[in-house]
C-alpha cells in the first residue's frame, strides 16, 4: 500500500526534527559544577553572601600595594579593585564584575579540594608532623588561613610571570616551631604565614612584587636570618592571637621597607 504523500513528508520532517533535537543534545554544553565551589549568579558591588566571601577568598591576592581584601561576604569597592586586577591579569575584561568569564577563570585555577592549581594544603602543613593540629588556633581556623595564603601565593605566581615558587616552611605547631627557633608568636603558627624560594626569580623580586598581593607581614635579604628566603604572611588579618597588628615588611637588601607604624610585634617570623 503506497503512504500518502502528506505523511511522508510529515514522516521526513519528523526525522528532521529529531536529528536537529538530538544534535543539540549532544553539542550543548553542560552547566558548569565545579567540583570546589559553584557561582550561581553575577558579583558586583552592592551584592553579599557566601558566593561573595568565597570570591574574595579566590582575589585575595590582587589588592594592590599594601593592601588587603577583606573576605567579609560583601562586595564592596575594595573587593572590586581585587577582581578588576584579577581579571587584568588572566587578559579578562577587567570591569570590577564577577560574571561567567571570571568564575571559569577561577574553576581552571583551583582544584576540588578548593586550593590553587599550583599548591596545596601539604606543601603548607605541619613541617614536623603534618595536619593542621597543635597551633595556636584551631585545626579548622588554620587550615582555612592557609588557603587564603595559598590564593595569595598563586596570584604572586602570577605576578612573576608564572615563575615557580616553592614554599620551604609554613603552618608548624607549637612544638615545631619551637624547635626550630620561632618565635613564640610567630605567624606560622596560625597557618598565616609561609616562607619561599624560586629557582627562577630572585628573592629580592619576590620580596618586591609581594607587597602587591595582600602580604602585611613581609621579611627578606637583609634582615636578620632572612638572606635565604622570604617571610610573608598576613599578620593584619590575624585577630586571634589577641594583638593589633599593622604592616612590618623588612628586607633592606632589597629595598623593601613598610611605610608607616610597624607591627608593636618586635619578632613574629
């Protein structure tokens, strides 16, 4: 029996339209979940949460010459300096706004355990030890201290024209740190702290640029055992140890002085 002409055309077109279904099936890209942290919505000034503070975490390194971000939850001028240079330095379109093009920016940047591509929580852990336990403050409170600096270190990565940095020494506990000789309240042990080294730029290079990526706490050549590393850490963000702390950066070889009062710290490396 022969099928209607209208039927087959309607059997054609019903094929076209399958196929058509189908192909954008399979090229439509799926939403984006991050295996960290997920963004839902665009970031600008004005907005807050915890989208917001988990951005901030993310440009705690671009807040300009001594300067820092304030992880807060809120989007304010501050944090909108730190994502337009952020997003100057990966070549984005450096608005100030958080929207899709700087969420995946920062999904290539970290890995599912939230970290940088270019460290990790072992590289920053106990030096004795390992984990996060015996410090100042709690397990929990210097791991998440750690991070930041980590995000802090990835944008001086950055900075340095993706040069490598390796971290020698960062979170030591009590004990640790005692045997080494710390100070007794010494920023590493609060996980704020970390001392570097690279086999590609100078330490008088790190020592310079690193006073554009949040650092308050900053030591190097030509302070007193500092002529092999550099010292940064982020001592103004520190409230726990119960002291006001202010900028103290030290490394006269290389010219790098903090401008205005310094830490009432007189050692805290």
């Amino acid at each position: 029996m022969a099928v209607p002409r209208l039927s087959r055309a309607a059997l054609a077109l019903l094929t076209m339209l399958a196929a058509t279904v189908l192909a954008a099936v399979v090229q439509a890209p799926a939403a984006h979940a991050d295996g960290c942290y997920t963004w839902g919505r665009t970031l600008g000034q004005g907005t807050s949460g915890e989208d917001v503070r988990q951005l901030q975490i993310r440009v705690a390194g671009w807040p300009g010459y001594r300067n820092y971000v304030l992880v807060d939850g809120i989007y304010g001028p501050g944090t909108a300096a730190a994502v337009q240079r952020f997003q100057a330095a990966y070549g984005l379109a450096a608005d100030g706004v958080a929207g899709p093009q700087t969420f995946t920016k920062i999904y290539e940047l970290q890995d599912d355990d939230c970290t940088p591509i270019h460290f990790d929580y072992t590289e920053l852990d106990d030096d004795c030890v390992g984990g996060w336990s015996g410090g100042a403050i709690s397990a929990t409170a210097t791991k998440a201290n750690a991070l930041r600096v980590m995000w802090k270190l990835e944008a001086l990565r950055r900075a340095l024209g993706d040069q490598p940095l390796v971290v020698t020494t960062a979170f030591r506990n009590t004990s640790c740190n005692a045997s080494v000789g710390g100070a007794s309240n010494s920023q590493h042990l609060y996980g704020t702290a970390a001392d570097l080294v690279s086999s590609s730029a100078t330490l008088c290079r790190i020592a310079q640029e690193a006073r554009y990526h949040g650092f308050s706490g900053l030591y190097g050549p030509g302070y007193p055992d500092h002529d092999d590393h550099v010292h940064v850490d982020s001592r103004i963000e520190n409230d726990a140890d119960g002291i006001t702390n202010s900028w103290s950066w030290s490394a006269p070889n290389c010219g790098v002085a903090a401008s205005g009062a310094l830490s009432v710290r007189t050692e805290t490396v």
